[in-house]
C-alpha cells in the first residue's frame, strides 16, 4: 500500500469532513511509495499495467490521426512523422496536465464505484481490460476508433456492474461527454470550414507554387500543433484513471483536491510516446486518404482547427474525442470546395463505430466486472 500518516483527528475537535479532506492531504503520491505498493499490491501492479497498456494502444491507435494529414499530403515521411507525433504527444500530456488538469478531474470523478476501495480498484480493473480488448480489436480492421469514448464506457459499464445501478454515475461529470459529442462534431466541422474558406480567400491571388511551398512547412506546423493536443487531452483522461487506482490502492475513494505528481505525468506521456512510435498506417490511411483527397493548404487548415477545438475543450475541463475532432475538421475542410469530396461511406462507417462504442464497450466492460467481482470478492 502507499504509505500516509494517520492522525486522531477527532481528538482535535475537528469535524469528520475536515479531517477526511486533512487525510487526503497527507496521502504520500511519491514515487517511492508508488513503487513500493504496485510490489506490495498484486491487483494495483495489474491495475497500472492495464492503465499504461491503454496508454499505449492509445498512442498507437489514436494518434495516428494527428499526423494522417500530414502523410498523406506528402509534407512527411511516415517514419518521421510519428516519431515527431511521439514527441509532441509527449510535450502535450507533460506541459497540459501542469497548466491545467480539469479534463483528469472530469474522468476521475464521472463515476462514482462505491467506498469499498478494494471493490472499487476491481471494477477498475474490469474496465481498463475491457478498453484494450475493444481498442484493439477494432484496431485491427484499421478502423479509428474513439479511445475517449472507449474509455468512458468502460467506466461507466465497470460502475454500473459494482453499484447496481444508476448510482455510480455522476451525470454532472458525465454530462460533460455529451458537450464534447457535440463539440467535436458541430465545433470541428465548422472551423475547419472557416478556416479554409478563409485561406483559401486570402491566397486566391498568390502564385500556386509560393503557397505550396508555404503550406508544406506549415503543416508540419499544424501536424505538431495536433499531436501535441492530442497528447494534452488523452492523456490527461488517462493520467486521471491512473491516479484513481493509485488512490483506491490507499483507501481513499475520490481523488477530489489531489495534485497530480509530476512523475505520474512522465510516466503516463512517455508510454503514449512509445505507442505513438508504433505506428498506425492503416489509420493514417483511413483518415488521410479514403475519408476526403486533400491538398496542402487543406491539410494545413484541417490540422489547425481541430488544434484549435481541442485546446478550447481541454482548457474547459471537456473530454472529447481526438478522432471526432479531427475527422470533422477534415469534412468541415472538404465540403468547402464540394460537399461529394468527401467519402460518405467512409464516414458512416466511422459514425456506426462511434455510437456503437458506447453500449459495445460498456457491455464489456458491466460483464467483466461482475466476472472480476464474482472471482476476486467471493
């Protein structure tokens, strides 16, 4: 367990919920202490290692959309792209999740999995296997998936098993997804339309191959500018989830008021660093190429808008779907030329993706939780 100094705080005349809030003050989030629960606690060692195994099918699957522009414009060699991706992925968990960490505190309080904390770290469990097995198999079929929406259902499914109920759900929190559903899409779309359009105005008269030129470098600019906000919101979702389990490990069933350590921030970027580093060509295919044909400044004008829209949603606390966001930049950035430039069956294949997410994934992750929970709390 992670080591915190308990005090009799009823002998100080202190009412009970100002000492749990002193208790949570004291809890020792060291790395040391860190270490020496995973070695002392078998389900915490296997709640982190599915935690950063989720990191890390995140990097390599979502990831991939931050530079599919980039590639399939021919600004970037793939190789040199995702190592670029890894490193701003990287940058963005570290230097977001110091400046502000309201989409952690989001993730960490949407559901609520009860005050037995050993029963909690469980369902926990339940969820984060739940999210790998759905990730990657859809993964596999080179379809991009929402490992944001993955993750809320796996929560929410694992919370609903352990509360039997609607209890565990914390609908102020919750709500939250349902704003960023609607923010990625309407939001996405609509200025990746207006930054085109505006581009496009504004080098209407200038030589085609001065702008190429120019827009070739800048999206490099943009691809960077992506995965650096793709790193500052899932990572983030996942640093919160982390963070929880490390707090159940203790015996504490909220992270409310907690700072989150420096090293949980290095931990968890570099995991999604070397996932990014993987790859992810089918994806970069899928997004890049068959979803809508992109030139430069396209490419350039779809990269910075979905930057653009994640930066307002991470700084507003709001978890939302990197994949949504990009993808309706790029439609938002097809249909100002033509609304037929974009490959509608593409798109609705990865609509069915994104609703199914939800009751699939969740569906998973409530039976595995009660497995989890008939097999380890017998």
């Amino acid at each position: 367990m992670i080591k915190h100094r308990r005090q009799n705080f009823s002998q100080k005349g202190l009412p009970s919920f100002f000492a749990n809030d002193l208790r949570r003050e004291i809890v020792d989030f060291s790395f040391s202490a860190f270490l020496e629960g995973v070695s002392s606690s078998p389900i915490l060692c296997i709640t982190v290692l599915f935690t950063l195994g989720v990191i890390f099918v995140n990097g390599w699957t979502d990831a991939p959309n931050a530079i599919a522009t980039c590639i399939t414009t021919r600004c970037m060699r793939v190789r040199s792209a995702i190592l670029m991706s890894a490193v701003f992925n990287f940058l963005g968990v570290l230097i977001m999740t110091q400046i502000n960490s309201s989409v952690a505190s989001t993730i960490s309080n949407m559901v609520d999995f009860g005050g037995d904390t050993h029963s909690a770290l469980v369902a926990l469990c339940a969820a984060l296997l739940s999210i790998v097995v759905y990730s990657v198999g859809a993964s596999r079929l080179g379809i991009p998936t929402s490992e944001s929406h993955s993750l809320i259902a796996g929560l929410t499914g694992a919370a609903l098993a352990i509360q039997n109920g609607t209890d565990g759900i914390n609908m102020d929190e919750w709500s939250k997804v349902l704003y960023g559903l609607v923010l990625s899409l309407v939001l996405g779309f609509a200025i990746g339309w207006i930054m085109c359009k505006l581009v496009t105005l504004i080098c209407s008269s200038k030589d085609r191959r001065t702008t190429n030129r120019f827009f070739e470098a800048a999206q490099i600019f943009g691809a960077a500018a992506m995965s650096f906000m793709h790193g500052a919101q899932d990572g983030q979702k996942f640093i919160g989830v982390l963070f929880l389990g490390i707090a159940f490990s203790n015996g504490q069933s909220s992270v409310t008021g907690m700072t989150i350590p420096v090293w949980l921030m290095l931990l968890c970027s570099i995991i999604m660093a070397l996932g990014t580093s993987v790859g992810g060509e089918k994806i970069i295919k899928s997004v890049g190429m068959d979803m809508v044909k992109l030139e430069k400044y396209q490419g350039f004008s779809a990269d910075l808008a979905a930057a653009f829209c994640l930066l307002l949603s991470s700084l507003f606390g709001i978890p939302v779907s990197t994949t949504h966001t990009k993808t309706s930049a790029i439609m938002g950035v097809g249909a100002v030329k033509r609304l037929s430039a974009i490959n509608l069956g593409v798109v609705k294949d990865m609509v069915l993706t994104w609703i199914f997410t939800f009751p699939g994934c969740g569906l998973i992750s409530f039976v595995v939780a009660k497995i989890f929970i008939a097999v380890f709390l017998a």
